[in-house]
C-alpha cells in the first residue's frame, strides 16, 4: 500500500496530510513540500476531455455547485468523491 502512494496511484487528502503531520509527526505540512520548485502560475491543468466538459450535464452540475452556499460546498464535494469510490 505504501508503494501506492509512494508513486501517485494513491492520493492524500490535504486534511489528512495536515492532520497527520500536525498531530502524529508534529512537523509543518511544509515540511513534505521542501526543495521542490514553487507551483506554476496560472490555471490548473484538467485531464478531463474537453468533449466532457461540454456536456449539458455538466454545466449544469457546476452551476448548480456554485449556488450552493460556500461552507456547505466542501461537504458536496466529499460526497460525490464518496460516491466515486463506492461500487455497486
């Protein structure tokens, strides 16, 4: 499982890399970012195909993301991160 996350096919949360650095290693979550170069300026790259970005499902799911109020949006997001996870 560490090889997993050692070489990207796993991904951690920003909230946990957070909490376990915090309360488990007691260092700074800068800590982990050191001697890398600073992030690019500009917009963040998306590996979506642009034909799905198009769709009318999906502007329609991103308008109606932002109406939903600000603190209330991260918890959407987990939800359908959840979902993506779940098999049936």
């Amino acid at each position: 499982m560490i090889q997993k996350y050692e070489r990207g096919a796993c991904r951690i949360w920003i909230y946990r890399l957070y909490c376990f650095t915090k309360k488990i290693l007691k260092v700074d979550v800068a800590w982990f970012f050191d001697g890398l170069p600073p992030p690019a300026a500009g917009r963040v790259a998306i590996m979506v195909p642009g034909h799905k970005l198009r769709s009318r499902h999906t502007v329609s799911l991103v308008e109606a993301y932002f109406r939903i109020a600000p603190e209330r949006r991260r918890a959407v997001l987990c939800l359908i991160e959840s979902m993506t996870r779940t098999q049936f």
